[in-house]
C-alpha cells in the first residue's frame, strides 16, 4: 500500500501542492521534535496553507502522522531493495556485504530519527503501528538474507542461518536504544556507526 493510498489524493492542483507541503512540514515537525506539540493553524501556517485546506485534505493529525509513517515505511523499503540489490554485491566480500548493509540502516535511522522516535512511542499501545513496524523489521531481515546466505561457511558463529536473523535483531535494537535514549557526547554519536559495524562482524564471526 502507498502511503497516498491513506487518504483521497486531491484533484485540484493547488490541494496537491498543499498536501505535499503539509508532509514535509510534518517530517520537519517531526525531525526537530516538534510535531506533537504543533497545533494544526500553526502546522497550517508553517506550510503556507490554512487550516480549512488542512481539514479537506487530511482530515486531522493522525491522518497526517499515519500518512508520513506509511512514506517512511515505503522509502525505507526501496531505499534497503535498491542499495542492497544483489547484482550491486557482485564480487564483494561478506564483509563488504555485512558492512555495506550495517551503514545502509544507520543511515536511514539518522536521517529520520524525529520520525522513528515518534513511531516507537506510538507503537506501544497502537496495534496498527505495532504491525507496521514489525512489517519493516521483516524486510530488514529478508533484504540481507539472500546475501548473506550463499557466504554460511565465511560465518564462524556456532550456527550461521540463525545468527544471520539474530544479528538483525541486534542491529535494530541498538539503532532503537540510540534513537531512544541515546548519548549526547559527540565523540560517543560520531563512533556510533563504526562500533555497530564491528558488533555485526564478530557476532556473525566475520573476518576483516
């Protein structure tokens, strides 16, 4: 499902162009924190529109929010399909691949931590976002697998074919924990992504 499938894609140009105004001052919103504490004539505002526009397009903030989630959701999804296509890994080393694939999610977790945030908080008691979480969960692991899968001797964990999916769910929950409650010392934040890399590399017993 597209994330304009949420809502009825508007026929006038000028409601078009609002609504794709409206997103990205939701992103921004959400990006610096801001989005929940936001009223409608001040989101209105901010993205040169009015609040009657805003009404007739989205109806209210949650469809707003479950309209930037579903985007998320899907610009992950080809982001992950693109960057970790086979035919691009061709050649590569496991270790290429493994490191290629850990910087790819630190990658997509920076970009949108505001909006990753919100949606860890709301998939708490939502069952909907719940869903939609575990959902993408389940590519990251599906993305990687068929790389990794051919290189199972190059693997020196105990048991390679579960480690793969129990590597994942480390990595994401490391990324989650970061984007959480994660330290402000930059020097901490700047090695991040480099520490994360090595604990993918030995809990899967790669060599570098």
């Amino acid at each position: 499902m597209s994330y304009l499938d949420i809502i009825p894609v508007p026929q006038q140009l000028r409601s078009k162009e609002a609504l794709t105004r409206f997103i990205e001052t939701g992103e921004q919103l959400l990006l610096e924190n801001r989005f929940e504490l936001t009223g409608i004539a001040d989101l209105a505002k901010l993205s040169q529109s009015s609040i009657g526009t805003f009404y007739r397009v989205l109806t209210d903030k949650e469809t707003l929010f479950r309209v930037l989630f579903e985007k998320f959701r899907e610009e992950s999804i080809s982001k992950m399909r693109e960057v970790m296509a086979p035919e691009r890994w061709t050649g590569s080393t496991v270790v290429e691949i493994a490191d290629g694939y850990v910087r790819l999610l630190t990658e997509i977790f920076d970009k949108k931590e505001g909006l990753i945030r919100a949606m860890r908080i709301r998939s708490s008691s939502d069952p909907v976002y719940r869903e939609g979480l575990y959902l993408l969960n389940s590519y990251c692991l599906e993305v990687i697998r068929p790389l990794l899968m051919p290189c199972l001797d190059a693997i020196k964990h105990p048991k390679p074919y579960e480690a793969i999916e129990f590597g994942v769910s480390f990595l994401l929950g490391s990324l989650n924990y970061q984007n959480l409650a994660g330290s402000r010392v930059p020097e901490y934040v700047e090695a991040f992504p480099d520490e994360l890399v090595l604990l993918f590399r030995r809990y899967l017993g790669l060599e570098s």
